[in-house]
C-alpha cells in the first residue's frame, strides 16, 4: 500500500490485468491517503494513465495535470 516518497509504493495487484474501474479506485484510495503527489504521478503512471506534476509557487502547493498526447 502506500509509503512515504522514500520508500517504494507496492501496487497489491496485476495492473495489467485489472480493471479500469479498480485502477481509479486505487488511485482514489491514494489520493485520500494523502501521499506525496510526485510519488502519486509514479504509481499513475505504472497504471497507464498520464499525469504530470509541478509545483505552484503562487499556491505553494503542488498542482496535478493531464498530459495530452497527440
């Protein structure tokens, strides 16, 4: 399950062959877990999706995008 950012995050399941449905559910799950964004984007990433994340200096907050991929 989740870890701080220096750790690794374990995914408990075959990302490959879960569902659509039970990846956004992991995902959900993590956000509210509140894990460092940064380690959120990885975890996204291993789960076929594509986020970027930077930091907002004006918010002073990190901010999670879409990526658009031609």
């Amino acid at each position: 399950m989740a870890r701080l950012a220096s750790a690794p995050v374990a995914i408990p399941f075959d990302p490959a062959k879960a569902s659509s449905h039970q990846r956004v559910e992991y995902l959900h799950a993590l956000w509210h877990a509140d894990i460092d964004p940064f380690v959120f984007v990885g975890v996204a990433h291993r789960l076929g999706y594509s986020l970027r994340c930077y930091w907002d200096v004006r918010a002073d907050m990190p901010v999670l995008t879409p990526l658009v991929l031609h």
